[in-house]
C-alpha cells in the first residue's frame, strides 16, 4: 500500500528519518517553518522500515490535515502578485499576438488549397487563388472609393459569388459589412440604409428596382446617399438578355481595376465590427446587431468543430448569406477549403440537382427548406451519391420531419442559435446509447436544442426574475441566457436596448426553455409566442408539434387568439398538403388534437392557407398573432364553464 506524505528533494529524503518529518509536523509552528520543497511521496514499507503499521497510520491522521493546510497556503502564494511578478514581466507584442480575425482563413485558402474549388455558380467556377485575389481587388475598390476603416458596405444580393466574396473583401479594406435581406421592401430597407449609414450598397441586378425606390426615399431626409454599385449575373446561361444599366457602376468592371496585391488593413482590435446584421421577421423596426472579428473567428471555428465538417467539404447554399452572414459559412468554408455551390433561388428541384452533379456534403437549411426537400414530388428527387449533413435551425422542426428526411439519406444536426449570437451555438449531439431506442422515439430527441458548441462560455435557463438556474428536471421552464465571445457586441445606436439584453451579466434570449436531466436544451417557446388560458401557459411549440404529426399536413404555427372569459384559446393557421385540402376539416384537426393532448391545450380555432415567412424561413407570427386578433373573442363573457 502506498502512502502519500508530502513533497521534497530526493537529497532531503536520504538525509532525515521519516519519523523526524513527523515530529516537525506534528508540532508545526508556523507554515514557513520548514522549506515547502522539503517533502516527498515515498512507500511506507520503505521509510518505516522497523516500525508498526498502527503507529504509522495513527501519525498518518495527524499529520494529514496539516498536509492539506500546507498545500492550501502554498497553493495561495503562488498565486499572489509577489510570486508571479515574473510571469507579468512577459508582455504581448507584435510576435506573439494578433488579432483574431476570420478573414485569416483566406490568406491561408489562398496558399493551401490554391489549385482547389473555392465557389461554383452555374457555368462559372473559381480557385482559391482566384477568390483570395478577387478579393483583395475588391478591398482595393473600396479604399479608392474613398471607404475608411469602420465604414458600412452594404450588399443586397441573392448568394451568389459577389455576395460571398464581400464576407472577405469588405472587412479586408477595414469596412464592416451589411448583407441585406431580399425580401425587404422599400421602406425596410430605407430605414437600414438610413440607420447604418451605409456609404456604399452593391445591388444584385433582381433587386435594382427596390434598391432605387430605397434611395429615392432616403432621399428625402438625407442628403448624403450611398453609391450603387450594379452586380451582374456570371452564369451566362442564367445572363438577361437586357442587362444594361447605364449611368451604376458595375461590379466586375471595378474589381479588373482593382490591385491584386491589396495589402488587407487588419483590426488593431478583434473588438472592432466586422459585420452588421439586422434582425428581421419579429418586429416593425429591426435592430441592427454588431459583431466582431473575435466573434466571428471564433463562432466559425467552434461551428466546424460542432458539425465535425473536414476539410474539403463542398456546401451547397440553401442558407441565405444575409442571415447571420450564413451561419459563419462564408468563413468557414476559407477556413476548411471547401466548395461553395450557390443558389440564386431554393427550389427542390434545383437541390437535388446541385448534390448529384457537384457531390455535395454539406447544407445548412431552415426546416421550411426541409420540407421543400421532403416533399418533392418523385420527378424531381434524385438518389443521394452519398449521406448528405444537414444542419437545420431558426425554428424547431418537427420530429416526423427529420424522420423523412433521413429516410431519404441525410443526416440532420439540429442546431439554435440566434443572429445576436452569430448563428449557430448549441447542436442535438448525438447520444450512442439513443441507438437502442425504438425508431419512432429517436426523432423526439433530436428536436432538442442540445448542448452548447465550445465557443459559447456558459449557457443556463433562468428565473429571469430572480436570475436563479431552473431544476433540470425537463418541465420547469425558464428563460435562455448566455455568457461567451460568441455573443453580439450590442444593439447599434440602441444602448437602452443593448443594457436591457445584458441585463445581470447574462444575455437574454427572450427564448423560454427546458434542461432536461442530462443537461441537454429544449426550447418551448419564445417568451411572446407562450398562449395563458384560463392562468394555464401553453407551449405554441408543444401544440404545433401535434399539428405536425397530422399526416395530411405540411405547415402549422399557433398563436393566441384573444378571449373574453379565458384570455387567450389556442388559434391554429395551417398549411395543407395539396392531394388532401378537401379532405381535412378544421373540426378534424382539432379533434386529432384533444387526442394527444389535454383538451385546454388543443386550437380552438384553424385556419387553413398559406403561412407567412421571412426569407429565411421563419414563420412571421406577429402578422398571425394581428389575424387572431382581428377575429375577436370567442366565447362571450358570460360564458359559463361546463
């Protein structure tokens, strides 16, 4: 048996008998009495070699305690300032600290993978190299326009290779990039130019209309207007006949001028913005989020990590770039030396023609563009060459969903993430021991938000009102908060705003939660989206869950319908598949309902027809939520309860 008694020098060792050690200890004066180093493990049956085993063991628990006291306060001096002076004495300077920055993953694209795919669109293709010196010619154009460090570009395009190429080209010249959604009307987008000051603004030729009825309205409360700058189509077999816009600017043009040995105006802070992202689809006044270079290295990497992505991979761009500048994976596939595959439009057909012509690995995806996939009809499917990873969020899908789509050999990660956070930042990790489980139950767990991917520091769910950590017990529910770099530097021009989102040094989601046991997320709901009934809180999400497992539906979001008695009832708007809209009832949906839930939680109202969405695939509640109101209460108020 080994006994561990203290540390020393083996010289000490041979010099002092161990019963002399003992005696010290035992009647230990002060903590300095005796050097720190003068102990050390040895064998027992070694150092008492003529004494007994009970006298040894009954001077061992005396000694112990002292032992732990020693290692405590040896433990405390080398942490105190006088004993670390010496480590303070090495500083950082310009060869061991740079500042941390995704546009990095270029210049080593450019070298490392030179010869290789970097983006695809159509009958063009480009090289790494090429890509690195398109954009350097890109930042070059921009200085020459007069754009200084901490400017906003902004860019309103589809993904096509201009718009990946200004994750890197913009940020290169010191500016900070706004991708724009092309969804937005006039208005929207005025108020965005407005907000962001946006000097600059490269416009896909699809949305030059919107683009100018824009400018011509910020035109009347601003002096100052951003330059246009036309991006023209490179696939000459996608190219309009009429594509002549005299008097812009044109992209290509411009980058030919360009100087192709553009040295890149790195951050002197990887605090400084690199991007600025509004957020869309939830309110009539977007706030325009900040990220850094920091956040942006380091959510790419930690996103590559989390979808185990090697190198090479070649992902295919059903995510648009405008939304949390595509997840990082404008970034990501620099710093991997992948293939991006673009798509002006996301349509089934067009999907599964991209994966068996390019071999694609990799898409990410928003669970209304998994079930434009899963319900393709047969003459627009094709066989996968290979398992196709998918990475879906925004909202959660529904179980049956990822059930079809891995049917048909894909294989989903689910993911959440919000744009204050750059994307991505919590995956559904797969558990080995969900192999054993029955098939129908493993689609059930893989709707769960999951674990946080390592970029994230902490991730809880809260009492928002007494800041304490929820039981994880998988039924009380809190509210999300956040700690880490990959978290948004604020709200532009909104401090108000920002304070109230990193409220007791947390940011709050606004996203209402459960841990389960394990540790693992669950969402189930967002704080406005939650339905009181009768003093009863109801989960959209857990109803909506439901609704989707109707066979005969494709869509389903559920908001609150106001009532005089109970205060809200469940309202459901559903989307049917086409073969069955003459078949299906609101009552049988309702009915379907009441059978898989407790009856206070089933629609008291359905609603059949398209749903609303944002470009990203969101369900726009807020404009359902207007629809039930206008439909009034009910029941009246004096509605007795059975």
């Amino acid at each position: 048996m080994l006994f561990f008694i203290f540390y020393s020098s083996l010289e000490v060792i041979r010099k002092f008998h161990a019963y002399s050690y003992i005696t010290v200890l035992q009647n230990w004066p002060t903590r300095r009495a005796i050097d720190r180093n003068m102990l050390i493990y040895c064998k027992a049956t070694k150092i008492l070699q003529a004494e007994s085993m009970e006298k040894m063991l009954g001077s061992m628990r005396t000694i112990l305690p002292r032992i732990r006291y020693i290692s405590t306060v040896v433990s405390q001096e080398e942490m105190s300032p006088a004993k670390n002076s010496h480590f303070k004495e090495l500083k950082p300077c310009e060869a061991n600290r740079d500042p941390l920055s995704p546009i990095s993953f270029l210049e080593r694209a450019g070298s490392v993978y030179r010869e290789g795919t970097s983006v695809v669109h159509g009958s063009t293709r480009f090289t790494w190299a090429q890509t690195a010196e398109r954009c350097r010619r890109l930042a070059s154009v921009l200085r020459s326009l007069n754009i200084k460090t901490g400017d906003v570009v902004a860019v309103m395009a589809p993904n096509v290779p201009a718009t990946y190429e200004m994750h890197f080209g913009v940020p290169m010249a010191g500016a900070v990039l706004s991708t724009l959604n092309i969804r937005h009307d006039a208005h929207t987008m005025s108020f965005i130019l407005r907000h962001s000051e946006a000097k600059v603004v490269f416009v896909d030729y699809q949305f030059l209309e919107v683009t100018k009825a824009a400018v011509r309205i910020l035109s009347q409360v601003k002096k100052e207007l951003p330059l246009m700058i036309v991006i023209h189509e490179l696939d000459k077999y996608r190219a309009p006949l009429n594509d002549d816009h005299q008097g812009l600017l044109e992209y290509e043009k411009l980058l030919v001028s360009g100087d192709p040995n553009f040295e890149t105006r790195w951050p002197e802070d990887e605090w400084e913005a690199i991007a600025l992202n509004y957020t869309s689809g939830t309110t009539s006044t977007p706030k325009g989020v900040v990220y850094s270079h920091r956040g942006a290295f380091i959510n790419t990497i930690s996103s590559i990590l989390m979808w185990e992505m090697k190198s090479r991979p070649v992902y295919l761009w059903t995510v648009p770039m405008f939304h949390c500048n595509g997840w990082g994976f404008p970034w990501g596939m620099a710093a991997q030396g992948g293939t991006s595959i673009c798509l002006r439009s996301v349509k089934a057909k067009d999907i599964f023609d991209a994966i068996d012509e390019h071999k694609v690995t990799h898409l990410g995806a928003a669970p209304t563009v998994l079930s434009i996939i899963a319900n393709a009809p047969p003459h627009e499917r094709r066989p996968l060459p290979h398992t196709v990873h998918v990475m879906t969020g925004g909202s959660p899908p529904p179980s049956r969903l990822l059930s079809r789509m891995e049917e048909l050999g894909f294989h989903i990660t689910h993911i959440y993430g919000l744009t204050e956070t750059y994307g991505p930042i919590t995956s559904c990790v797969w558990k080995p021991e969900w192999d054993k489980l029955p098939s129908e139950d493993q689609p059930k767990l893989k709707t769960r938000q999951g674990v946080p991917h390592l970029g994230v520091s902490k991730l809880d769910v809260k009492n928002p009102s007494t800041m304490e950590s929820v039981l994880h017990d998988g039924f009380t529910i809190g509210e999300v908060m956040i700690k880490g770099s990959i978290v948004m530097n604020g709200y532009l021009k909104d401090a108000e705003a920002t304070t109230k989102a990193f409220e007791n040094g947390w940011f709050h989601t606004g996203d209402l939660g459960v841990i389960h046991p394990d540790g693992y997320l669950e969402l189930k709901d967002r704080s406005k989206d939650i339905i009181i009934s009768g003093g009863e809180n109801i989960s959209s999400i857990e109803v909506e869950t439901v609704i989707y497992a109707h066979p005969h539906v494709l869509e389903a979001a559920v908001v609150g319908r106001p009532d005089d008695y109970w205060g809200e009832t469940p309202c459901a708007f559903v989307k049917l598949k086409e073969d069955f809209v003459e078949e299906v009832t609101p009552e049988s949906i309702i009915n379907f309902c009441r059978h898989n839930l407790p009856h206070y939680r089933a629609p008291r109202t359905v609603i059949f027809g398209d749903l609303p969405k944002t470009s990203t695939g969101k369900i726009q509640k807020y404009l359902l939520r207007e629809r039930a109101k206008a439909l009034g209460t009910i029941f009246p108020r004096n509605y007795k309860k059975e």
